[in-house]
C-alpha cells in the first residue's frame, strides 16, 4: 500500500490519508469543499462547494498517478435533497462523457456545516 498526500487538495485533518493505493486501485478519502491552503474558509454556493469538492478529488487522483477519466465509483453525501439536480449538472459538466459508477445520499447535514462531500474509487494509469 502506498499513501498519498498533495497540497493540490486540503491537507488531511484527521488520523486518514488523502487516498491510498493498492494494487493498481486508488481509494480517495471523503473530501470536503474546501480550498486548499484555506482550511477555515467555507464557500457560500452549493454550486461554488461542489465544483469545489469534485476538483479536490480529482486533484488527489491526478497526484495518484490517476485522473477524472480513470474514475471506477463515487460517492457523494449532500445536505438536503434539493441539492441533487444542481449536483448532477455540475457533476456531468466536470467529468464531461465519462460515467463512473457512482451513489449520491441526501443526509440532513455534513461535518463543520458543509453541503457536500465527495470520496471516489480510480484505476491507476499503467496498472
């Protein structure tokens, strides 16, 4: 296993890695909409959260050796069901033809207030 960490995305806060990698597979952590090298900024816009949260995970699958094209599975928590036809648009427009497998939850709310978070499941390129 080998772990991954970019200043790209957020840093970890927590006792996680930003993703690992195991046997050509990259497992990218839960991420929030945070800017990098902004950790206690928050974004106003769900749509500004989520454009943001989809190019933290991409930018930890990219220092993975991976990309928004290799992605196998995602996962997306968003508060509040409402969320999910803005989510959807934004979520097509940035990964363009490619359809991953993916699962969206509506939950009633998310850690420090946020409105969506994001973890994802890529190939490594070459494996």
């Amino acid at each position: 296993m080998h772990s991954i960490s970019t200043e790209s995305a957020p840093l970890a806060r927590g006792h996680y890695s930003q993703a690992i990698i195991h046997a050509g597979v990259v497992y990218v952590a839960g991420q929030l909409p945070l800017v990098p090298g902004q950790p206690d900024g928050m974004l106003e816009t769900f749509e500004a959260q989520a454009r943001q949260v989809i190019a933290n995970v991409i930018a930890v699958l990219d220092a993975a050796g991976s990309g928004r094209d290799l992605i196998l599975r995602t996962t997306v928590y968003i508060a509040g069901i409402e969320h999910w036809p803005a989510f959807n648009a934004i979520y097509a427009e940035m990964l363009g033809g490619h359809k991953p497998a993916r699962t969206v939850v509506p939950v009633p709310e998310l850690h420090y207030g946020y409105l969506v978070e994001m973890d994802a499941i890529g190939a490594v390129r070459g494996s």
